[in-house]
C-alpha cells in the first residue's frame, strides 16, 4: 500500500517520487533500539532542477501498517562548515548541523497525519521549536510495500544559494512519532546540488521534434521550424552536461550519459523550449 500526504504542494510537473536517487549514506538493517519502531537502512536524494524541489527517500527495513500510523523521521544538513551543534537522535550527535527537517506523525493519511512537520535552524531546535523556519511544507509518502519515506520541500527551504556546487553534510535518523530509534549516517555521507537549469517557462512546442525518444544509446536528432541557435543538455539535478552548438539532426551523448532522465533545452531567435530526455 502506498500512502501519500501532502501538506503543500511544492511538486510540480518534473519531480517525482520514483526519480533517479543518489545515495547519501547507508546503514545496517535491526540495529535500532526498538524493534517496534522504524529501522532506516538507505538513505538518498533526488534534486530535481527544473521545479527546484529536493527529496529525500529513506529506506527501512520494514514499514507495517501500523507503523505507518505513528512514523518520525529527521533529516540534518550542515553546509560552509559550522553550524550550531545539537542532538539529532542519532548515535553520533556530536556534529554541526544548520538545519533540520522534521516529521513526528500520528494519523491516517493523506489528510489525517497531525503532529510536529516542518524545517528548523539549529537555534530553533535549541528552543525546542522544530519548525521555527517553515511549517507545514513537506510533501510526504509513505510506501509500506518498498518500506520507503519519501519527503519533498522547496529547495530554498532547506539549502540556500550560497551552498550549491559543494557538499553538504546530510544525515537522517528514524522512529516513531515521539522517539527515534536509529540514525542512517556517515561522516562522508553528502550531498551536491546545483543551479537549477533557470528556465521557468517550458513550452509544449509542437515545432520541435526529439527523436528517439527514449534514446537506447544516447544518439538522438532535433528538428525545428525555426532556427537552431544551441542545445543544452541538463541531467536530472539541473546540473549542465553538455552545449551542442550544431548537428543537431546527428547528436551523440553515447559516451557523456549514463541511462536516466535529462533536461534538453532548444534555443532559437523565437523562444526556449525545455523537454525531457530519457536515455535507456
């Protein structure tokens, strides 16, 4: 069964939950305190650039029904070194962090979760305020058949500009609604977001033609009733793999992309056009 709550909106057209992960950190299945509470063992992120949402998607070892119905999770991020020190319900606490996002949660979803949700600073934590930044602004689901948690949040609530393009500390800790019970963390557990491809209009341009698309090999061609000017090419952080500045009926990436989902921007005199690309 999968159960998805969503307190605001902050996924839009491109972000999902199944996206292409990358791994954080990991960690040994029943080694938690208490068997009855959520055991992590995965921990991932997926940013996707063009919305500029982040997700987190922690795996356990198992999520019953009954777990489902009181779950708490924390997610810590320390970024340009020296955060404010504070407990974050893991075994190793001794570290900087400079935020932390919160989900202590009782309840039925998709509408019936109540209890702590949110984004705090290492001050707010420190008061015991854990959503002394933004509350209420997660989009959480939960898949007891893969025993994952998936959290979604606006990228600027978590992670400012000036960290992006560096790796940032990000640490996770699981349990129940009122206790955690066991940390996914490494001291070389991090993560690496940047610019989002800054394209805020994406255009259904029914002038340009990708094909194949899905690509099996990374070769693909574009045609356009106007004219060409350069192609980029963004993977799924937003990150710029790539300008094209001709050939474009004959585009090779076979050798600079890996299988998974790209951004393709086409820009012309006329307009900018932004698709997906899925290499397979």
């Amino acid at each position: 069964m999968k159960r998805v709550f969503s307190i605001l909106c902050v996924v839009l057209c491109y972000a999902s939950v199944n996206a292409q992960y990358t791994t954080i950190s990991s960690d040994n299945s029943a080694d938690g305190s208490n068997p009855t509470l959520l055991d992590g063992s995965l921990f991932e992120y997926y940013h996707d650039g063009p919305s500029d949402s982040l997700w987190f998607r922690i795996t356990t070892s198992e999520i019953t029904a009954a777990q489902s119905l009181d779950l708490g999770f924390n997610i810590m991020v320390n970024y340009n070194d020296g955060g404010s020190t504070f407990n974050f319900w893991g075994a190793d606490n001794s570290n900087s962090f400079h935020k932390l996002v919160t989900g202590w949660v009782v309840g039925t979803p998709p509408s019936g979760y109540s209890g702590t949700i949110g984004i705090a600073d290492a001050m707010g934590v420190n008061s015991y305020n854990y959503t002394n930044l933004y509350s209420n602004n997660l989009d959480i689901v939960v898949d007891e058949v893969n025993a994952t948690i998936t959290i979604g949040m606006k990228r600027s609530d978590l992670i400012p500009e000036n960290a992006l393009g560096q790796p940032i500390l990000t640490a996770a800790a699981v349990g129940g609604s009122t206790a955690w019970n066991d940390d996914i963390y490494s001291s070389t557990g991090t993560m690496t977001l940047y610019n989002s491809v800054g394209v805020t209009e994406y255009t259904n341009d029914s002038n340009v033609t990708i094909f194949p698309n899905p690509s099996s090999n990374g070769i693909f061609s574009i045609e356009s009733d106007n004219e060409i000017e350069n192609v980029k090419i963004y993977n799924s952080t937003g990150k710029l793999i790539v300008t094209i500045l001709n050939d474009f009926s004959n585009i090779d990436l076979s050798a600079k992309i890996s299988t998974g989902i790209y951004f393709v921007e086409i820009i012309s005199k006329e307009n900018s056009y932004l698709t997906k690309l899925m290499i397979n």
